[in-house]
C-alpha cells in the first residue's frame, strides 16, 4: 500500500470513529476555534442492498489579522457487497484579515473518487471572499478562486476524453465561483448551503458543479440531528459512469466553538 493510500485509511478510521463533520467555511465570524463533527448514513437492505457512509471534520481558526480553515470528508459505499465509493475531499484554507467584510485568502483542494478513477487530484490558489449579507439568522458569502488544477486517474477508458489529457493526467488552470450561506429557519432549525462552479480557462466544455445542503436540527447543547443533500456534476468521467450524483443521508453532527 502506498503511503498516500495509506493517509486515505486512516483518515478513514479515524472520521468513522466519531459523529462526523461537514462544516460550512465560516459558520460563526466570532468565535476563535471552531469544530465540527458529523456523520450521516443513508441504507437499504433487501432486493438490493446499498449503504452510503459520510463523514467529516472541520477544524476553523480566527484571528484580527490571520485564520485558516480545515475540512475533511470521506464518502464510503457499497451496492450489494460491492465497494462503490471509497472518496476523500479535503479543503483547506488560509486568510488574511478574515474579519474584514472583503479578505483574500489561498485554498488548496486534495481528493481522490473511486467512481471517476480520480487516483489523486489537487488545486491551489489565490481567492477572494465577500460577506454579502449578514443579519440576525443569516449570512451569505461570495468566492471568487483561481487555481491550477493537477489529476491524476486511474487507468481507465473514457467515452469523451478531456482536452489536454496526457496518459493518465490532465493539468489545467480553473476559475472557481462559490457561494456559502446559513439561514436560521426557527428557533431550533437551520439551513446551510453551498454552491461550487469550476470553469477550466480556454476550455468551456470542461467545468464542474458540486452543491451541498444541510437542514439541521438542534437537540441539545453542540448536538444536532442532520439531513444532509449532495448533488454533483463532472462532465468527463469514465465510459459507464453517470456524469451526476444525487446522495441523501441522515445523521448527527457535534459543533464546538471557543469564543
């Protein structure tokens, strides 16, 4: 096993082992630590037999002049004894200023998607974010990113291959729009979303989208019930694989912040 294969394991272990996260990029612009567990699973048994596993960990740092951010997400999946999913995302963020209504950040995105035979995928670069309202129960963000984009894949076919692939990797440079928001939607219930659109420069046929919802519910101090919807799109994928995903999961999330 490789060491990275092995990175993946462990942190596979290591999300499995608790109630999981999913955080949002800056759920509270107070508090100074922020922490974020959360798990969800969705499973059905019988003619067929399918389970979706996700789990993630957020980990959020604010100060006057500097911060950063840390997500991590692992998807596992199996359809009738078969592994189906076996996917890591991570999201990473450093800014400058954060507190500000306007501050400049960098990001640094590392995946993998067995699906897609993604082996190793990374982007960085620069960005800029934009508190575009805020008020009691709400807040709205607008990103603007612009990265260079490295995938590796894993030996495979495709129907249609992505201009500028080279055996097995493509390196492009992309423009990432992206908006965040939290809504409050009564005294114990919340909606968050997010929305990613990546747009590969001098070619318009390569972009991507990715959408994330969560309605949550609060059942006691730091401990949440959660509904959790992905939807996704990639237009190049493997001949055999459906270029979207809809997943639907229920589960908890615990929430820790530090004033």
């Amino acid at each position: 096993m490789s060491p990275f294969k092995k990175l993946l394991y462990l942190t596979g272990l290591l999300l499995s082992g608790v109630y999981s996260s999913h955080a949002q990029l800056l759920e509270s612009d107070t508090a100074r630590w922020q922490l974020q567990l959360s798990s969800s699973l969705y499973l059905n048994l019988g003619n067929v037999d399918r389970l979706l596993w996700r789990n993630g960990l957020a980990v959020k740092h604010l100060q006057e002049q500097w911060g950063f951010s840390s997500r991590q997400q692992y998807l596992r999946g199996t359809f009738s004894g078969f592994k189906t999913e076996n996917d890591w995302l991570s999201t990473n963020f450093l800014y400058y200023r954060p507190r500000q209504r306007w501050y400049p950040y960098l990001m640094g995105w590392l995946e993998t998607n067995l699906r897609r035979r993604i082996g190793f995928r990374y982007q960085a670069g620069p960005g800029v974010s934009w508190r575009a309202w805020q008020s009691a129960g709400h807040l709205v963000k607008l990103s603007l990113t612009g990265t260079y984009e490295s995938t590796q894949y894993d030996a495979v076919a495709f129907a249609v291959p992505p201009a500028g692939l080279e055996g097995n990797h493509l390196g492009l440079y992309r423009l990432t729009g992206r908006l965040w928001a939290q809504h409050r939607l009564g005294e114990n219930l919340w909606l968050q979303y997010e929305y990613w659109w990546q747009q590969a420069f001098r070619q318009a046929e390569n972009y991507r989208w990715y959408f994330d919802a969560q309605l949550r519910a609060n059942l006691k101090k730091g401990l949440n019930g959660l509904a959790s919807l992905l939807y996704s799109y990639e237009p190049f994928v493997p001949e055999g694989v459906k270029k979207r995903d809809l997943l639907f999961t229920f589960g908890l999330q615990y929430a820790l912040a530090v004033p």
